[in-house]
C-alpha cells in the first residue's frame, strides 16, 4: 500500500461534492478529511495537522474568507486553496476569486475544476511546505518563449517561486496565482495586453508589485513611450529590453526592497 503523499482538509458543505473531490484526491495519492461546516473544520485544525486547506468560499449561509484570519492562526503555514463556483448561480465567480486573491489565498479554484488543476496545487504546495521560508511568488508573463524562459531561469536562480503565462488572459486563468508579490509583465502582447492587465492586476490586488518591460512594437511606440503609459497604469518598475539577467535581479530585488516584502 502506497504512502499518502499529504493529508488535505477538505471544507465542502455539499457531501456529494465532498466524495468527489475525496476521491479525486486519492487518486492522486493525498489523503482528505472532509468538514462540511465551519465548526467541523475549526474542531479539525485544533486537533491535528494538515498539509493543504482546501476550502469552499459559500459553505451554509457563512463566507470562509471572513474566517481566514482565524483559519491562519490555526494552521499556521500551511498552504490555502480557495474554490468557489462564484456564489448564487455562479454569476460572481470572477468577483468571489478575486476577493479571495485579495484575502491572500494562496491558489483559487473555480467550480468545477479537473485533477490537472488539483494536481497542480498539490505539487506547488509540496515545495512551498519544503521550503525554509516561503520565497517570494513572482508571476511572469510575455508571449515570447524565450523572453519567458531566460526570465524564470534567472529568478528561479535567485530562489523566487515562479508562474509564467503567454497572455494576460492565460494569467488570470491559472489556479496558482491567487497570492503573488511581483508581476513582471511585457506590454505589447496578443489579446488585452500588459497595459490593461496592469491596470487589473492593480485593482485586484493593490498591494502587488508591477515590473514592466517592453520593447516596443514595430515603431508604433517607442520604449518611453509605452513604458510611460504602464507607469500612468500602476507599474511600479520599468525594465527595457534587451536586458540582461543582472538588469532583471537587481531591479527586482530593489523593487521587493521598496515595497518592503522582503523577509
């Protein structure tokens, strides 16, 4: 017989809903102890350990974010998954998943999610929990290959937790960007681009950091003025390219430095 890779607390007030996720997390080799209410949940944490909160945002007639900060207390360190269908109908899903990145959540899962979504928390929880001190998340995005892997190879170096995506829309997708302390975005992209997704990152979560680099694009607007219009959208940081890996580190590290998220 296999040994459980972890042990995730399960909050699902619906019981069916509760099996599946059960299940779906046996089969990915993580045991579950399911609660369905608050009071269950808090009776848990108080008497044992756990790897991964996994919990509903709407469990009764009660919302787990206003529980956050006691949940914390009680399972200090320990990762939290937030997952939602977004409230009556779903129709507040995009409003429920950022009011729990604002809460700091460290990943969000929309209703109805697939093992490929719960085994990627899973996995980033591991290392997060093997770490000794919770590196700094830093969410990259570009639609460059290149740009992307040259980026986090030099952060990843540096001991930064890494997500990457091609397009702001991709970004928003991922279910392991809910608490993220440095965005570094490239401007001219397909689809809403780097200067409305700055602008939406800012609203979501204010307290975020912001590096923005470009290139320009096909002389239609040159570095300073592209890089100005991140700046006036919230950017905290501008970076040029081409740039080198000590460019992007030193940059970094006294972004994180300014904004005081260094440990």
């Amino acid at each position: 017989m296999s040994v459980s890779a972890g042990t995730v607390l399960v909050l699902e007030d619906s019981r069916i809903q509760a099996q599946l996720i059960s299940r779906m997390l046996a089969a990915l080799n993580w045991s579950a102890v399911l609660n369905f209410d608050h009071r269950m949940a808090f009776q848990q944490l108080r008497a044992s350990r756990v790897d991964l909160l996994l919990l509903d945002v709407y469990v009764g007639d009660d919302n787990t974010l206003n529980c956050l900060p006691e949940i914390r207390a009680l399972a200090d360190g320990v990762p939290v998954a937030m997952m939602t269908a977004g409230g009556t109908y779903g129709t507040a899903l995009n409003a429920t998943l950022n009011a729990a990145r604002r809460a700091q959540a460290d990943f969000v899962l929309p209703k109805p999610f697939a093992p490929e979504d719960l085994a990627i928390i899973l996995d980033e929880s591991i290392r997060m929990r093997r770490a000794p001190v919770r590196p700094k998340h830093v969410l990259v995005v570009d639609d460059c290959r290149v740009v992307r892997k040259l980026t986090t190879t030099a952060l990843a170096h540096e001991g930064y937790r890494i997500s990457e995506a091609r397009s702001m829309e991709e970004a928003f997708e991922r279910v392991d960007i809910a608490h993220v302390d440095v965005v570094l975005t490239d401007i001219f992209m397909p689809g809403m681009g780097g200067i409305k997704g700055i602008q939406i990152i800012k609203s979501t979560w204010p307290e975020v950091a912001i590096i923005a680099m470009s290139g320009g694009a096909e002389n239609r607007l040159n570095n300073d003025q592209a890089l100005s219009a991140a700046r006036y959208m919230g950017a905290d940081a501008l970076l040029p390219k081409p740039f080198t890996s000590a460019d992007l580190t030193g940059l970094m590290e006294a972004l994180i430095s300014e904004k005081c998220l260094a440990v």
